[in-house]
C-alpha cells in the first residue's frame, strides 16, 4: 500500500511550495494595483481636458445671445446719415468686437472662400462667372468660439450659369 501511495504521489504534479504562492499572489496583487493606478491616471487626464473644456465653453450661451446685437450695430452702421452718429456706433461695434475677440471669438472668413458645409450654411445658389461653389455673398456672419462654430455663414454660393 504504500508504494502504491509512492507511485501516485510520482504522477501527481509537483506541490508548490508556500514561498512560490506567496510570490504568485504578490505578483498578482502589483499587477492589479499597476492597471489601478493606470486607470487612475487616465481619469484624471480625462478630468482635466473636460474642465478645460467647460470653462472655454462656459460662455457659449451668453456670446450667442450678443451675436445679435453685433449684427444690429453692423445694419446701423451701414444705414448712418450723421458723421457723429455712426463714428459713435462705430466705436461701440468696436469695444463689443473687441472683447468677444478677448474670449475667443473669431469670425469666420466666408467671402470668396469655397463652401464648407461645416462652417458655412448656404441659403441659395446664384449663377455666376467665377468657379463654383464659392461663396460670393455673406448674408450673416457666422462665428467661432475656441475652434466650435456657434454659429454657421449664411451664405449665396456660386453655380455655373447654364449654357
């Protein structure tokens, strides 16, 4: 009988030492503990470029809703009959322009530019000489904060007359 119990013992796999478990468990543990901290790591980069975005972007309701009254001092401007009146209007079209620009406001370039769907917004086609689907009137300014358009050209854009 107890060779019997040799011979099976010779079959079975070796036993692994406690020393060897500890060290498997432990190699365990670090490897976890690595994809943890790696995890971490990742969130708070994440984190990070979400509250930069949201302070860049906070304003975005407010900047839209002044768009507006940046398009009512341009009409003004262009239907002025007195000297003082529009050099006034003028002045104060400017100081609005001036601190969109300082939040990060661009406009956006449309006049003889080709039309880009993604910044521009076409309102009509008209036949013209040059090439087409050039924009070759801006109805209303479109504009961009930080990069995002806020708000699209309206645009003519250019089409081949027929023959």
């Amino acid at each position: 009988m107890a060779e019997e119990l040799q011979e099976v013992q010779k079959e079975l796999p070796p036993e692994k030492s406690e020393l060897e478990l500890a060290k498997e468990e432990l190699a365990e543990t670090k490897n976890r503990l690595l994809r943890a901290l790696a995890d971490f790591d990742n969130y708070k980069k994440r984190s990070a470029i979400e509250r930069e975005q949201f302070v860049q972007f906070a304003n975005e309701e407010l900047i839209t809703a002044l768009l507006p009254i940046l398009d009512g001092f341009s009409r003004a401007l262009k239907h002025q009959t007195s000297a003082a009146m529009t050099k006034g209007v003028a002045l104060i079209k400017k100081q609005l322009e001036d601190v969109l620009t300082k939040h990060g406001v661009k406009e956006i370039e449309a006049l003889g530019k080709p039309y880009d769907p993604n910044v521009h917004e076409a309102i009509l086609q008209k036949e013209h000489k040059g090439p087409e689907g050039v924009i070759i009137e801006e109805m209303q300014k479109g504009y961009s904060l930080h990069g995002r358009v806020i708000r699209p050209s309206m645009v003519i854009v250019s089409k081949k007359g027929e023959k």
